[in-house]
C-alpha cells in the first residue's frame, strides 16, 4: 500500500493485521523501512562490511608542462 493509505481507514488497517494479513508500506514503490540487500546479507553473516575506509586519492602533481608536450617527443 502507499505511504498515505494507512491513514485513509486506520481500523479496517487494524482488523486486516489482526487477522493475520501483512502490509507492507510503500514511497513509490519502494518498500519503506525494508533493509538494502546488502544489509540483509551483513545481518546474515554473508559478507563483512570494510573494517577501514578507502583513502582518498592523492592530489594531483602541476609539473609545469602539458602531457600532449611532452607524449609526442617520447614517441620517436
């Protein structure tokens, strides 16, 4: 069901989940609170999440010359 039915008849909601049905709400579509499938295979015990970050990559060197300047003299 959408995210705004719930409230559009909140008894007839409650007498469907106490007679054993599930509802599953939804924002367009996607399910809300339903855990990613990564989350799922982490709670599982499937995979591990990364014990450390990635480090970020280094900034880049100004050597003071173009690439297409120098690739060109290389070459011969």
């Amino acid at each position: 069901m959408g995210i705004r039915e719930p409230r559009d008849g909140p008894s007839r909601r409650n007498a469907e989940v106490r007679a054993g049905q599930t509802i599953t709400v939804t924002d367009h579509g996607t399910p809300v609170d339903r855990p990613t499938a990564l989350e799922r295979l982490v709670a599982e015990g499937i995979v591990q999440p990364p014990v450390r970050t990635k480090t970020p990559a280094a900034d880049p060197v100004d050597g003071g010359v173009a690439l297409s300047e120098i690739a060109p003299s290389d070459r011969r």
